[in-house]
C-alpha cells in the first residue's frame, strides 16, 4: 500500500489473518489496527457445538455490542463463567485478541458499524470471486484487470445504499484523529 501512494491509514480493520497487525505497525505505526468482530465470531462458532451455538451467541452478543468497552469486560467475564470450562479455546482466543478486537468502544456507536467488520471489502472479493471462477486462464494481466474493472462497475450499479452515518463517521474520526489529514470523500478506515 505503501508503494502505491497510501501516507496514511487512521484504522485498518482486519481478518484474522497472523501478522497482518504487527507488519501494519511496522509501516504505519500510528494505525490503529482492529480485528474484524465478524471474522471473530465465525471463528469462535467453528469451536462450539452445533447443539450450543445458538446460546452461545445469545451469551456473546453483550460482548462486542455493548456500550463501553468496560461493560463487554463485564460480558466476556460472564461468558467466561457460563461457557470457559466447555469452551476454553474460545474463550482464550477473546481474552488474546482482547486488545485488537475491542479498540472501536472508544468511537460512539453510530461509528463503529463501519470500523469492526470486513463485510464491506469481502462483498467485493465475492464479486471478483464470480467473475473470474468459470475463467480456466487469461492470456494477460491486461485482460484479468479489465474482467475485474468491467465486473466492479457492474457490481458498483447495484451499491446505492452510501454508508450508514458516513458523514457523522467523518466528523467523529476528524475528532479523534485531530492533525491528520482527513478527506470526506475518501474512507480511511482500510479494510484487509
């Protein structure tokens, strides 16, 4: 990102992918970097019994929708005590990540939407995914690039929903990140 021209990201928002954090700090050390909540969650339910999954979430839904970050503590701690002896491992991978999954509670909850999930980038990944999965080889990169530019145009046509509260989002994070330079037009939240 570097390379192609990025000074700057304010929050960088990513799967849970080993690494991606510390090499975004090597680079842009005044990034703040948050773990996808969506990402999180899948990878916790892969642990938990089928039969469990719906309760669990029930229990986990206080965690990372709570108001401050102090009551989704209060939460996670009562999710340790119901599930931690059944679900260790889960519960561990919470307490781990704590630090990187929890960095939107210092933003006000009409914000956050757009900090904690990858969803948005991954819609895209799926639209490429469509384009180029029936395509066996491409005689170039030229021709690759073009399928994908053509694809996301079309793609973009059915987009019409602007993101929820995108203005308040920039007012908010021009708070937060007061000197830095901030464009309205431009996202600087990085989805990875």
């Amino acid at each position: 990102m570097q390379n192609r021209g990025i000074q700057d990201i304010l929050i960088a928002c990513v799967d849970g992918l080993k690494g991606f954090p510390e090499a975004i700090a090597a680079i842009f050390p005044q990034t703040e970097v948050q773990l996808c909540i969506i990402h999180q969650i899948r990878n916790s339910l892969c642990y938990v019994a089928s039969k469990d999954q719906k309760a669990f979430m029930a229990d986990l839904k206080p965690v990372y929708r709570a108001d401050t970050k102090q009551a989704a503590e209060m939460a996670l701690d009562e999710l340790e005590a119901k599930w931690g002896d059944k679900y260790e491992k889960v519960i561990r991978s919470w307490r781990e990540k704590w630090h990187l999954l929890s960095a939107y509670f210092k933003y006000p909850k009409a914000v956050r939407k757009p900090i904690y999930t990858t969803n948005a980038v991954e819609a895209v990944h799926r639209q490429f995914r469509k384009l180029t999965k029936t395509k066996g080889a491409f005689p170039n990169e030229n021709s690759l690039l073009k399928l994908l530019y053509i694809g996301i145009q079309q793609a973009s046509e059915k987009w019409t929903m602007p993101v929820t509260n995108w203005g308040q989002t920039i007012t908010q994070l021009s708070i937060y990140f007061e000197g830095r330079h901030l464009r309205s037009s431009a996202p600087h939240i990085i989805k990875l």
